[in-house]
C-alpha cells in the first residue's frame, strides 16, 4: 500500500511540473495574452508585474523565478485588481466552493447507490425502470437548466427556499441538490450496471449454493465488486464536480472559487486564471490519488501493483 | 427408495429463438453413501440437472415444468426460498468447475471456507475459521497455517479446487453435487483432487453426483453411472456393468471413440459408426499398427537449443528452455504436457509468432531467420497452424468463403476469382462439408465445423508442416474422434507433417508417432509413442502416464 | 446449432436486434425530427432569426410567434431551430475530430503494444484526470473565441474515452485466435488491421461515437453559459438556455423551449446509444 501512494506521488510531481511549463510558456508567447506589449495596460499593473515576473530579464530567469515563486504558493497579484494576491483570493473561495462540493457528493452517493443497488435487485421491475428512467432524465437535464426551473418552481413561486446567495445553511440547499442530483443519476446508473455484472459472476452462485440469503450476498459478496466501477468513477466525477461549480456558482451568485475563475476568465484576468488553473490541477491530482487508494483498498489484486 | 430421487424432471429454457427442452423427463436415483457419476457431453442436460437440484437454475430463462426431487421427506423443486437456503449448504453442498471464478477474489480464502459454518449458525465466528483451517489442512492446503490471509488470486488452481472442497464439505453435508470440478485443471493435479474428494466422502459418509463429460474419470470415482444424451437418461447401471456390457448404441460409441492409451489403431470409431440405422456392428475398429514408418525419412522441421524468455513483474521466466527437437517429414511429433510447460509456447514460436530468444528453427535443413518478405512469405505458406478454441479462431465478420479464399488472394494462389472458388469448394469437401456452406458465416456453425473450416484453412496454402495446438481440447469426445480421423486421413492424403500439442496423453498417442513429454519448458523424454507408454524411462512421464485414469487407459471394457 | 436457410451477418442480426427495441426506434425517430426542424426550420419560418422587432418584446407563444419572442423581439421559433443548427454541429463535427484521434490513438497504441503502449496510455491516463474544460476555458481567453478552435478545442478532450476503448478492443482482437492465424498466413499488419481488426471494432466505435455527441453538446452548453462558447449573433442552445435563464421570471418560455429541446436531443441520443450498445452486445451473438 505504502509503495503505491510513494509511486503516485512520484508520478505527480512531473505531471504538475509539465502543466506549469506549458502554462508558462503559452502565456509568454500568446497573442493577445497578458505580456502582450502592444497591449494597453493601467501603469500601476504594469509594474507591479513587472516588478513580480522579473519581465526585464531573460526568458530562462524568468521561468526560474516563476517555478520558485510557484514552490512558495505565490501566485502574483491579480491582473485586474493588483491589491490583491491571487493566493489570497483563493484561499478566500475555495472553502466554499469545497462545501458545495462534499454536499454535492454526499448527495450524489447517498441517493445514487441505493437506487443502484435496488434497480439491481429488482431488475425489470417498476423499481428498476423508474429511478432509471429519472436518472437517464437527470444525465440529460444539465445543471445549468434543472438550476433555474428548481429556483423557477421552488424558490420563486413556491418561495421554500432561498434562490441566491450564500449566507447560511438554508442557501445550501438548491444548490447543492442541483449538482447531486445530476451526479446521483450517473452513480444509480453506474451502481446498477456493476452490480448486475456482479451478479451474475460465478462466485455469486458459489455463495448461494452455500446457503446465503440475499442480505448476505448483496452486503458481503457483491458490494465490493458491484462499488468498483463507482469507485473508478470518483475521479471524473471530482473533475465534474469541478466544472459543475462554474455553473452552479454562476447561477446561484455563490462566491466560490469556480464563480471567480469565470469571471477571471471573462474579464481577462491573465494571472487569476493561470494561478486557478495550476491549483485546480494540484488539487485533481491529489483527488485521483485519493481515488486510487480507494481503489486498492478495495480490490486486493490491485494492492499489488 | 434413495436419499435423493428425481423423478420425471424436464427443465425448458425460453429465448428469442423459441423454446429449448434441456432436460426431458428423467428419473435418477441416489442412495446413501454412493457416488453416483452423471455423464454426458455438451447439450445433454446434465449440468441443467445438477444445478436445478438446489434450485440454482435462473428462471427466467428457465422453467421447470414438471417433475419432482425428493429428499428427507421433501420435496425440493416446491420449498420456498428460505428453506433453500437453508438446505444448501448445511444439507446439500455444491462445487463448480472453475475454481478461480467460483471464489470470491475479494474476501480471504478462509473466510470464504468458514462461511458456511456462520451462514447455518453451527459455530461462532472465532470456532468456524478455526474449523476452517483445520479442514483446509485436511485437504491438503497446508499453507493456510503460515499465511491465514491469503486471497484466491494468490493460490494454483488445484490449491483453489481443494479450498472449495473443504468449503463444501465443512457443514458436514449429507450429499455433495459436484459439477464438472476437475474439467479445469491438469491431469496429476485432477487425479489428487480425484483422490482428495473419494477420501473425504467416504470419510464423511456424503454421497456424491458426480457430473463429467468424460467418462473414463467417472469410472475411476463412481459406483454407479447415469448417461444422458439431449435431455434424456438413456442408461444407468453400476460402473463395471456399464463398461462391460453398455446396452445402448451411444454409451457403446462413447466408451469406444475414447483415444485410449493401449489403443493402437489407425482410426477411431465415432458415434455415427454406431448410431447408424439398422447397422448395429461397428465397423472394423481394429486395423493393423502401421509398421514404423520412421525409418529412412528426412527431417522437415528441427529445433536447436530453441529459448523463449519473457519478463514479467517476477523477473525472467524460461517459457521455452534450450528444446531441441526433430521432426520428421510425413510423420506427427506429439508434444504432450501441463500447463505451464511451454508446450503451446514451443509451437508459436516454431511459427515465428512469438520470438525467440536464441536458439535455431531449421526447415529443410535451412535456418530461418529474420528474413527478407518474400522469404516470410514463402515460410508462411509451408507452416501453418490450428487452434484450441473454435470459436475464436474465425473472424465473426467475413463469410466462409472469404477466410478462404483470402490466404489464396495473399499467396498468389488460383488465377482468377472463380479459380478460388473453386479451389475453396475442394478444400471445403476434403473436411466433410460443402458448397452450400460458403455463404455462411462461423456463428452459424457447431464447433466441430468450425474446426473443420480452421483446418480447411491451414490448408488453402498447400503447406507442409502443420501445428496442432490443443485442436480438440474443446470438444466432446465424439466430436474429438471425427476430427482426429480427418486429421490422420489428411496426413496420408497429402503427405502432410504434424506437431500434435496436446494435454490429453491418450490423444497425442493417438496421433504421434514420436513424443516428447515437457515439463517447465523444457523436453524431458522423447520416444516413439509405444516405446513412451510401455516404457518410461523418467519419473514425470510416469507419473502422466499413473495420472490417466485405468479406464483411459486400456480399451478392455470393450472389444 | 446451425440456423436454416439465410445467412445473417452480424450487422444484420443487430440491426434486428435495435429494431425490436422501441426506446431506440422512438429515439431515433426523434432525433430525425429535430434535424428535419434545425435544418429547415429556420428557412420555413417567416421571421429570420436575428431579425429584431422591437415592438414585440417578450411576447408569450401565440399563433404569429409559435414559441414566443425574446428581449429584443426575436422569434423564438427561429432562434431554437437554428441554434439546433449550431448545438449539431458542433456535436457532430467535435465528434468526429474525437473519432479521428481517438481511433487512431488507441488502435496504434493498442496494436504496437510493449513500451510504445504503456507510453500512450500513461499520457492518457494523466490527461483523463484533469478537467479539459479548464483548460479549454484558458485556451479561450488567451487565444479568443474561435469558432474553428472552439470545436477543435471540444474535441480534443472527449478523444481520451474513444481512444479508451478502442484501445482495449483492441488489445483482445490482438490476442484472439483469429488474428494470430491471419499472421501464421502472412498477413501483412496493414491488412491484419483494415480488414480484420477494424470491422470488429465498429460495434463499440459506434456505440460510443453516439454517447460521445451528447458529451460533446453539453461542453459546448456549458462554455456557452459561462459565455465563453460561440459569438453572437451565433446562437447555440446554450446560450439561448444562457438568456432564459436570466429572463426566466419575465419570460419562462425563453427557457423552456431551446431547454426541452436540448434535453429531448440529449435523452434520444443517450437512449439511441444504449440501444445500439445492446444491439450489438456480443454475449448474445455467441451461439454455440
């Protein structure tokens, strides 16, 4: 075990490495991007950043000096607001963006796999073609439509529950279920598949001849096989949930680190994108990490690898 | 009465295709204490019959729709769910062919033996996997004592097989069904397992249903046997009497187109020789051994210290090691071996299909080596190769006549595309089908014409040398004995050299004139075929040859 | 067990299969008609889709406006069926550039094996874990908002999931018999590949193309929301979803309309897919 999250790691790091090289360079020579000089840029940003990037010195010291400021989690002073540092905006919305997303996910997962687990159990039966009809209905209702028509009918209309905003618990609510659900729908979907696979693998019939009854087969012999693939699906999924708070931020007017990198992204704000950009891929490889571990816990052959 | 009587039991199964009688109103009886062997080859119902003892049967597709099985009083095919599971198990026990899918990779092996103790509640958590150990050391898998948290993945397939048998037998069962549990594994490592299971029940005082397709293994177990064929039983008796006088033409045809040991003729009888109307004389079984035609032949293929060396994450593993072999021109060198001893390895790579490490591959005399194309090519045409699994050799998309006629189209071979045809026709009627056969496609086909098509193809080359690699491995035994025919016919009708791979010593003595016996890649003894069995001179080859069971051994229940 | 008389290949046998299958016929169906109104829609429609009538504003569906008008008096109508135009296209061509490499991708990988595979797949596997679409959205910022780029961009991250597969397929054609005896005939690998290897991936390529252009349409609905997709006066169903959101109180039809037909487009492709894919499930052709 040990040696697979020693190996991981090892693996990250040229991984984090190449994206911050790319990024670098791409900004360096884009046309139209921040270092641009036929750009028209405020006189105060201008030397802040150039007294940050080092833009008076040659393109090797440059990359250094940007790796090593990397290395320190200085992310430069944001472009279009140069008081504040990227790193500090980050830190300011990423927590909140996080409990939207643990919500989302225990949503997704505790509505998600037990519909999964009884659609397999009672295939094609009303309890296997409903929820999976409602959930090939959630895959296809994309955040940024169910959002809207759940703060349309409950919020607007029936006035339940509070449509924007993030101040307390109660603003949890919409938005959160809005990107559970969708994923709910993907884990019932997922659910359902693996465990019907694992159902009719031979070891189950091992077990029933054995004397087991359906509690204990479901529980102890099919669980964990039947889980995997919703296992392998944590890591696109933390990427969507990723994507997902873009959206949901968006239309909730939540402050979170996806609403902020929006609107980087539309008011051109080169280095609150970029310093967003390397922390989200940081963070995804952590993720994954997270996810491959799970996944060794679970399945004894791949402890091995 | 018996302890378990079935009687007049028929089990359909629904498709889109229609309606499917697996099993046809039968009757069988088992007493108590006796190992009762249920034999029959594919299609005949007798795992339908096994599994729907135990209710095990999915229904839907399928549906029991008359008959009843007694036992203690009850009758099973009318007990709700929950005294299924109760009777399962504790009752009855079951055990199943493959032993690597039957357990579950993700719990301990020892769990999975103790769980049937905690299922039935006949013992505490902590007294069933003590039970467990000490019932897995009775089976032989003693390893259990020093790594208790081993997962199945971690154990050999007759480690596994053992593991299972314990699993069954820990409850202390009255009857034990057994489906097929030794189909998978290798010759001495089935005789062990063979031995292991008749010691236990006898111990135990457990009857058995013994269900195997074949039916010498079953006589080395059973006191009495059940044939069936498509659905129906058409004869039980006690073993000896089953093989000294089998009544039915079927059984009789079973028991004579087995390729046994002592068995020296040039043809084996097939069940057509026996199931043909008003005929009920087989035809002549019997001809004269060949005289030894090895005298004065040249050496078409030879090996010289040939190695195979792969890497794998536990490091460098000889598949092949050092073989050096010769065959000669017109005559069929047996390769005959377990699993692992590099036997399907060695025929690869003979084929260049898998490459060598070092060593020589001479034909005619000449090396091959890394030639230039129009010398591969020229290589390709004279050596050619079957294949163990029917079903995967054909491409499901082309017809018939396009697999075969392709090799002529790459090789140059046939001047036009009605030439081809032509020649496809031939080679279509030299394997026993025909013309009407070149539209189709290999779904359509039994597995044995689809081995038929795979030698019809080996043979659009017009080659030399041909590899068997475990060719009838997967067949029934009647369909193995028209094949083997076709095969030999074959050899004389067109000169043809052979290299026979199989695991199966009755059939590669069948076929060979020469053997060599491997084990762990490399050759351990070679001889002619006799001279192999009458006389082997090392200790594996003996223990091969003790492995066969006595009644595959000689033909003598039969004359 | 030989069937009589007419030989089925297995394309017909699938095709037979996808008939009896009414969710995927009914899908199909669909997905017809909404191509029949995207792409003649907007010429049988009196009103164009950009032209503005000011008088008109906000005005709920009526026999003149069969599904309303917008803030700036458009027909809706108009502007749902050629944003159809649009969300398809993209659909379908960001599809396409996906097929395209992604086949190629994993047939190579998958038929060079060795290093030369656990190299690509090693790149797939790294990439798979990043969500592209930030990446797309740099992309954007720093080179504009191109059309051309935008579903070349799309694209270039659904390949990762077709390269997936078509790599696993064929790494077990590799290893099947049938592969193995057209190489003991001398085969040249190109042959081995064109006629014996891709034919038998067609089954998966097509089930998966098919779920791939509902992917592909949803990334472009959401770089549309966040208004980075397509310029105006271009319209997708995103962002016309983009505008009704924001409308909605005033005006729920201008979400409602290019909503339900984008999630109709979505659910009939997602069915056709299913449909396809157990059509064309091996485990049911394999008689023996």
């Amino acid at each position: 075990m040990k040696k697979l999250l020693l190996s991981r790691l090892l693996q990250a790091i040229p991984t984090l490495w190449v994206i911050a090289t790319l990024t670098f360079f791409m900004t360096r020579f884009a046309p139209g991007g921040p270092f641009d000089s036929e750009k028209a840029i405020a006189e105060e940003i201008k030397v802040k950043l150039e007294s940050h990037f080092g833009l008076d010195r040659p393109l090797l010291e440059q990359y250094l000096i940007y790796l090593q400021n990397l290395l320190h989690g200085d992310l430069g002073p944001s472009f279009k607001y140069p008081e504040w540092d990227v790193s500090e905006l980050i830190a300011t919305a990423f927590p909140v963006s996080l409990t939207l997303g643990i919500l989302s996910l225990l949503i997704a997962l505790c509505i998600g796999i037990p519909i999964g687990m009884v659609a397999a159990l009672r295939r094609n039966s009303w309890m296997d073609y409903l929820p999976m009809s409602l959930s090939m209905a959630g895959i296809c209702l994309p955040t940024f439509v169910l959002g809207p028509l759940l703060i349309f009918a409950l919020s607007t209309n029936l006035g339940v529950l509070p449509p924007v905003g993030w101040y307390g618990p109660e603003d949890w609510i919409l938005p959160s279920l809005t990107l559970g659900l969708f994923y709910a729908a993907y884990i019932a979907r997922l659910t359902r598949a693996g465990m019907l696979e694992t159902l009719q693998l031979d070891y189950i019939r091992t077990a029933r001849a054995k004397g087991a009854n359906s509690w204990r087969i479901l529980t102890k012999h099919a669980a964990k096989g039947g889980l995997l693939p919703v296992v392998t699906f944590l890591g696109p999924a933390f990427a969507g949930l990723i994507t997902g708070s873009f959206v949901i931020e968006s239309i909730f007017f939540i402050p979170g680190l996806g609403k902020f990198f929006v609107t980087a992204a539309f008011n051109r704000d080169y280095t609150m994108v970029l310093g967003t950009v390397l922390f989200y891929a940081t963070l995804i490889i952590f993720l994954n990490l997270l996810v491959d571990v799970l996944q060794a816990w679970l399945d004894p052959k791949a402890r091995q690898t | 009465m018996g302890q378990l009587n079935i009687q007049n039991l028929s089990v359909n199964f629904h498709s889109r295709e229609g309606i499917f009688q697996a099993v046809n109103d039968i009757d069988l009886e088992i007493k108590e204490g006796e190992i009762v062997g249920l034999v029959g080859e594919s299609g005949s119902g007798k795992s339908v019959t096994c599994n729907s003892i135990l209710q095990l049967l999915p229904c839907p597709p399928a549906e029991i729709s008359q008959g009843a099985i007694h036992w203690t009083n009850k009758d099973l095919l009318k007990q709700k769910e929950q005294n299924m599971e109760r009777i399962r198990g504790q009752e009855i026990s079951m055990i199943f062919q493959d032993p690597m899918s039957s357990l579950n990779p993700y719990l301990t092996v020892l769990e999975q033996v103790a769980e049937p103790l905690i299922i039935h509640n006949l013992a505490t958590p902590e007294e069933a996997m003590q039970q467990a150990s000490d019932m897995l050391v009775e089976v032989g898998v003693d390893r259990i004592r020093t790594s208790p948290n081993s997962y199945p993945h971690e154990f050999s397939g007759g480690m596994r097989q053992r593991a299972m048998i314990a699993m069954a037998l820990i409850t202390k069962p009255a009857l034990l069904l057994a489906d097929e549990p030794t189909t998978a594994l290798d010759v001495t490592v089935q005789a062990k397992i063979l031995s292991i299971l008749k010691e236990a029940c006898k111990k135990l005082k457990v009857s058995v249903l013994f269900v195997s397709h074949d039916l010498g293994l079953v006589a080395e177990l059973a006191d009495r046997v059940v044939v069936m064929y498509r659905g129906k039983v058409i004869e039980q008796s006690d073993t000896n009497t089953l093989f000294r006088n089998p009544e039915h033409p079927y059984v009789k045809a079973l028991i004579a187109c087995r390729p046994t040991l002592e068995n020296s003729s040039n043809r084996l009888p097939t069940v057509d020789d026996f199931i043909s109307p008003g005929d009920s004389k087989p035809k002549a079984i019997k001809s004269p051994p060949s005289s030894a035609p090895l005298i004065g032949k040249k050496t078409l293929v030879e090996t010289k210290g040939l190695t195979v060396e792969f890497t794998s994450k536990d490091g460098k593993v000889r598949a092949v090691d050092d073989v050096s072999l010769a065959i000669l021109e017109g005559s069929t060198h047996g390769l005959v071996g377990e699993s692992g001893s590099g036997k399907t390895t060695l025929g690869r790579s003979i084929l260049q299909l898998i490459k060598k490490t070092s060593g020589q591959i001479l034909l005619h005399g000449l090396p091959i080596q890394e030639q230039s194309s129009l010398q591969k090519l020229h290589f390709r045409k004279s050596m050619q190769i079957i294949f163990q699994d029917p079903y995967a050799s054909l491409n499901p998309r082309l017809t018939i006549e396009q697999t075969l006629s392709e090799p002529m189209t790459v090789h140059g071979i046939g001047k036009s595309k009605q030439d081809r045809k032509d020649r496809v026709i031939a080679l279509l009627e030299e394997v026993g089908l025909n013309s009407e056969h070149l539209s189709r496609y290999p779904h359509q086909f039994s597995g044995g014409q689809r081995q038929r098509i795979c030698v019809a193809r080996a043979l659009t080359t017009e080659p030399k040398f041909i590899v068997c690699d475990e060719c009838v491995s997967a067949m029934d035994v009647s369909v193995q004995a028209q094949v083997l025919n076709l095969l030999k016919s074959l050899q004389e009708s067109r000169g043809l050299t052979y290299l026979f791979i199989s695991h199966d010593l009755g059939v590669v003595k069948f076929m060979s004139d020469e053997i060599s016996v491997m084990q762990k890649g490399k050759v351990v003894e070679t001889g002619t075929a006799e001279a192999i069995y009458r006389d082997p001179q090392m200790e594996y080859t003996r223990k091969l040859i003790d492995a066969v069971p006595r009644a595959n051994r000689k033909a003598e229940f039969y004359s | 067990m030989m069937s009589a008389g007419t030989s089925n290949s297995l394309g017909k046998d699938a095709w037979l299969r996808l008939r009896a299958n009414r969710m995927a016929v009914m899908s199909l169906f669909v997905l017809v008609g909404i191509f029949i109104v995207s792409l003649f829609g907007p010429a049988l429609c009196s009103f164009s889709y950009e032209e503005q009538n000011l008088d008109k504003v906000f005005q709920s569906p009526d026999r003149v406006h069969l599904f309303g008008t917008d803030n700036l008096g458009r027909d809706l109508f108009a502007r749902t069926a050629y944003g159809g135009r649009i969300s398809l296209a993209v659909g379908l061509l960001a599809t396409l550039v996906s097929l395209v490499i992604g086949v190629s991708y994993g047939m190579i990988s998958g038929y060079a094996g060795g290093r030369i595979d656990s190299l690509m797949m090693r790149g797939v596997d790294v990439l798979y874990s990043l969500p592209f679409i930030i990446f797309v959205i740099l992309l954007m910022v720093l080179f504009g908002r191109n059309f051309l780029l935008l579903f070349v961009a799309i694209g270039a991250v659904e390949w990762l999931t077709l390269a997936r597969i078509t790599r696993a397929q064929t790494l077990n054609l590799k290893n099947t018999e049938f592969i193995e005896a057209a190489r003991a005939l001398g085969f040249s690998n190109l042959r081995i590949i064109f006629r014996h290897i891709l034919p038998n991936l067609l089954g998966p390529i097509i089930v998966y193309a098919t779920l791939t252009v509902p992917a592909v349409m949803l990334l472009e609905a959401v770089l549309s929301f966040l208004g980075l997709g397509v310029q105006a006066p271009m319209s997708s169903w995103g962002s016309l979803i983009k505008e009704g959101a924001e409308k909605m109180d005033a005006a729920p039809w201008l979400l409602l309309f290019p909503g339900l037909f984008f999630c109709v487009t979505l659910f009939a492709l997602n069915f056709l897919g299913d449909g396809l894919r157990d059509a064309l499930d091996p485990k049911s052709s394999k008689n023996g």
